[in-house]
C-alpha cells in the first residue's frame, strides 16, 4: 500500500522535546499544574518504567519520568 498526501505547510513552527527527569530536577514531586512552563508548551506524554501516562493536572513528576512537552512558536511577520 502506498499512502500520498500534499505537503503541509503551517505558519506556527512545533516541537516535541523529551526531558528525563532526573533526581536534582526542579521538577521532582511537583504536579504538572504547578510547573511553571509557557503558554505555548503542553507535556503531552510522560513514560513512567514500562508506562505511559496522558497526564492531566494533578499528575506528579517522579525522578527518572521521561517528560513529553509539544512547543508552539508562532512567527511573526513585520
């Protein structure tokens, strides 16, 4: 099978980055809703050992989490 499609241009650059949480890390027993992190950022996935959890507010960040945040820069024109 061999699937096509045109390609798609957007005006609004995205990234997905992974951080692994680390003992040190600010991040360590905090829950998501208390990070402070931009507007254009959302930790969309966080793999705990063998799991992944679509977290919402209330989950905690645990050292050794592997943290998944999208970013969303627009760019401007002049």
């Amino acid at each position: 099978m061999v699937i096509g499609a045109k390609n798609f241009k957007d005006e609004a650059d995205i990234h997905l980055k992974e951080i692994i949480i680390k003992q040190q890390h600010p991040w360590v027993g905090m829950q998501v809703k208390e990070l402070d992190i931009s507007r254009q950022e959302l930790i969309v996935m966080i793999r705990r050992k063998n799991k992944v959890i679509i977290p919402n507010g209330s989950t905690f960040i645990l050292k050794g989490d592997a943290v998944q945040i999208y970013s969303k820069k627009e760019h401007w024109e002049d």
